[in-house]
C-alpha cells in the first residue's frame, strides 16, 4: 500500500510551462547514446482496497513527463496514462502498444505511480491496478513476463510502497523470486521491500500533492532543481548518480536500485553549457552530519535560498515503526521581520528533541511558503546512535551466486540499535576486494529484527568481477569509542557455465 499523510503541508508540483525538447550541443550524445528512446507513465490514484491518493499519482505524471520532454535527447513517444489502467490485460495492450516499434538497440522506460502490495508470508510482490471501479494485482512475475516481450533495454522506475520486493530487496524474510534482473534490465524502487512509501495530500487544496520520491527524482533531474543528481555537471545523470542523489536526498524510506554500485545507464541528459532558470526556491541542501549521538544533537546544515520566501523547517521522528507526522515540530525561520528570508547562502544550526538516552532517527524538512501554498524543498534523514552501551551485530549471506548472469549477493547486518555501518568484502586471505559502506549511517527499514540491507554485484573497487572463489562480508561499528565487529559465513562467488 501507499501511505498518504493529509496535512496544510502540500507538496507543489504543477511546473509552470512545458520546456521544448533541446539538442545537445556536445556531439558526445551521438556517440554515446544509440537507439530510441521511448517512455510509459502509468498512474492510478483511485482504489476499491485501498485509500485514494488522487492527485498524487496525477501530478507525479505531470512532474516526470515534464522532465522527460525536456531531455536532450529527443523522446520518440512520452506517453502519461493517468486513472485509466484496471487489468493485466489494459496494462499488457498500454505497454505493447508504446513500445511496439522498440529495436533492440532502444530503450524503453516505464513509470508506475501506485499502491503496493507485498506478503510477507509467501514473499509474494506486485502493483494494484485500478481505476476506482475496477482493480487488479499485478504481480511481479507478470510484470516481468510482459517487459520480457519488449526488445532492447528496460529502464523501470516504480513509486510504491514494497515496491523494492518486486527485485527482491529491502525484505527480511526474503522474496518469492527477484524479478527484472539481467543485463536488458535498470530498476529504481521508492521504497525497500517492507517499507511505506510516502505522500502527501492538501485537505484544502485538492489540486496539490505527490510523492516525497518523485518530486525528489523530477528535481534531481530538471532544471528546475539546477541538475541536482549529476555529481560531476558532465550533463549525463546516470542510474548510480540518482540513487546515491536519493539516498542522500530522500528521506522518507529506502530506495533500491538494480543493478547495484554499476548504474552507469544514463536515465536524463542535459547540455551543461547551455543556461537554465531555476525554479526550485531551496537548493543545494548540505547537512555537517547525518550521524549523530544521541545526547548531542545539535545538527548544522547549509542550503541556497534562490528568491526570498517564507521557510519553515520541519522535524519528524520515527517511533513505533512509523514516521510520527502528528507529533512534527514545526519551526519558523524568520530571518527577517515579516517573517519571510532573503536569497543567498544560509547556514543555520537545530536541536533534536531527544535526550542522552535517546536514539533512533529524525527526517528534517525544508518547507516554504508561496503564495500561501507550502511547498516541500527537501528532507534529510538523521541517525542517533546511542551514547554508550552495546550493539549486536551479525551478518547473514546467501551461500552462492553468479555475478556474470546479473545475480547480486544480498547482505542482511542486523544491528538492535542505530548505528555507522562499515560493510567490506574479504577474499580467502582477507584482504578487502570491495568496501561497500563507511560509516554509513543504518536507515529505518522496517526490518525484523531490526537490520540493514546491502547487495555486491560481484566486482571489485576497480570495476572488474572478482575471481571465482569464497568470500565473506566484514561489519564493523562504533559505539562510544568502543569497535563491534562481525564476519559472515563464507559463499562463494561461482562462474556461469
């Protein structure tokens, strides 16, 4: 399912003009970009199991087709069906229909803004169809028979909750199957397998609302975010820059990627040397630290302020299991006396409600206010560890598995308490063959027991698949200046036949 928080704090999305599809001055996109591009957006807000999240769903089609007309590099088909999809078989004639003249040298993307369903009883996974009057399941394994049909690569990008156990990932108990792997395949999950993937809906502005995830994703991309996600402005944003952006900017549950630490797939192009307007009024968000002890909880950060606006920063802890958006704090910042703050570069310091013997995580908002409408700017997630005691740390593999047929090997640490995870891989001689974490702060993601996923792809720090052989995962953590650690049983790293 989908989780929708109704508050006055609404996230804007309607961009105010279509930008016309650019060519890119760097004639390096005729040389590293072949095929045709094609993409498919499916939204369904209206449910008969599930609660309406209209006009979540809508408005995310509205925000990523926006960007996808705006990619250098030209569209042939950019097609939004909005409340219009019920059945497998509509899903299965939209999807033959859009992608119907795809080669094998095109690429093809889909986009799913829906409500998720996984059972954690039998591991099954899947997306619900509906238009309000009738709904369907589909499941992942029909998903990936339908995309099967399609030539060349598939670029999927799903807005859902559990969506991440569609590849099997961000799940305790494991999944049925991974679906959507292989080398035609490039996934993007909003959400781990057993977490809630959020939105937001006005109660008095019924026009407003979208998911923390897609407005993140259309900012990273656009223009109107200035580019955010391509970390080294070289125009090509690509799947592993978007999912290390998110992880970074999205705070509200755990992407998940395929395939892991090699995204090299570029998923939005744009000319670096052309000029742009941004539209976004806070960008640049910077935090000091997102680890942090519980006790001293003083948390610096930095942001840009593009126009002057009304800026309202608010705190939510997570409690319970669940992001308690009730009890948020909400603090003003009046930098000037109308209440409102001027452009520039502004660094400002919070406390945390939390005492010496309080740990767990908080996400910090950036919220502003236009034209009387709030408008989301941006989140970061905050790990509190606490002071001292200690924390038990184990890791868990599967036995075996093929890097060179796409397979990943999935790593469960459990951890009873929030912490900075250090995650390595160690050949025979324990020697470290690729780091995978350092001092990674864990995040919520409703695992149980508590724990945190990572996957390895097989390949080392310089890009290369390790040699056939047994390997082990190190954890390292520490609490109060005291060092845990813990090693896994071995698996093996086995070649294709």
């Amino acid at each position: 399912m989908r989780l929708i928080k109704k508050t006055a704090l609404a996230l804007f999305v309607s961009l105010l003009f279509l930008r016309p599809i650019n060519a890119f001055a760097n004639e390096a996109v005729n040389q590293r970009e072949t095929g045709r591009r094609r993409a498919l957006l499916i939204g369904c807000d209206h449910f008969i199991s599930q609660q309406d999240t209209w006009p979540a769903a809508e408005n995310n089609l509205r925000l990523l087709s926006d960007v996808f007309f705006s990619d250098a590099r030209p569209y042939a088909l950019v097609r939004s069906l909005s409340g219009t999809i019920a059945t497998v078989e509509a899903f299965e004639d939209a999807v033959m229909s859009a992608f119907q003249s795809s080669a094998e040298n095109d690429t093809s993307l889909l986009y799913i803004s829906t409500h998720g369903v996984f059972e954690a009883g039998d591991g099954s996974a899947g997306l619900l169809l509906s238009d309000g009057q009738t709904e369907s399941l589909l499941d992942a394994a029909a998903l990936q028979r339908i995309l099967d049909q399609v030539p060349g690569k598939k670029v999927v990008i799903l807005d859902a909750c559990n969506s991440g156990a569609i590849i099997g990932k961000g799940l305790s108990g494991g999944a049925a199957g991974r679906c959507l792997t292989g080398p035609d395949y490039k996934v993007l999950c909003s959400a781990g397998g057993s977490e809630a993937s959020w939105y937001y809906q006005s109660p008095d502005a019924a026009a407003e609302g979208a998911s923390y995830f897609t407005a993140a994703l259309a900012f990273g991309f656009g223009a109107d975010g200035g580019h955010a996600a391509d970390r080294n402005d070289d125009g090509w944003i690509t799947l592993s820059e978007t999912y290390a952006y998110l992880m970074d900017q999205y705070a509200a549950s755990t992407p998940q990627v395929y395939p892991e630490l090699d995204g090299d797939e570029v998923l939005f192009a744009y000319d670096p040397d052309a000029p742009f307007q941004i539209c976004k009024a806070v960008t640049d968000i910077t935090f000091d630290d997102t680890l942090l002890t519980a006790g001293d909880t003083e948390v610096s950060f930095s942001f840009t302020v593009q126009r002057q606006i009304k800026l309202y920063y608010q705190i939510v802890y997570h409690r319970d299991g669940a992001w308690q958006f009730s009890q948020a704090q909400l603090i003003s910042d009046n930098e000037q006396d109308d209440g409102s703050i001027l452009p520039g570069r502004k660094m400002r310091v919070l406390s945390l409600n939390t005492k010496d013997s309080d740990y767990g995580y908080a996400m910090i908002q950036l919220i502003t206010l236009e034209a009387g409408v709030p408008v989301y700017q941006g989140a970061r997630l905050l790990c509190v560890r606490p002071a001292a005691g200690e924390v038990h740390l184990e890791a868990e593999t599967g036995s075996a598995f093929i890097p060179a047929l796409g397979e990943e090997m999935p790593i469960l640490i459990q951890h009873d308490v929030p912490c900075g995870l250090t995650v390595n891989i160690l050949n025979e001689e324990n020697r470290v063959v690729r780091r995978l974490a350092y001092e990674m702060p864990s995040r919520p993601q409703q695992l149980s027991p508590a724990a945190s996923s990572f996957y390895w792809n097989g390949k080392t720090a310089d890009g290369e698949y390790a040699p056939p052989g047994i390997y082990t995962v190190q954890v390292k953590t520490t609490i109060n200046g005291t060092l845990y650690a813990c090693q896994s049983a071995p698996f093996s790293l086995e070649e294709a036949e």
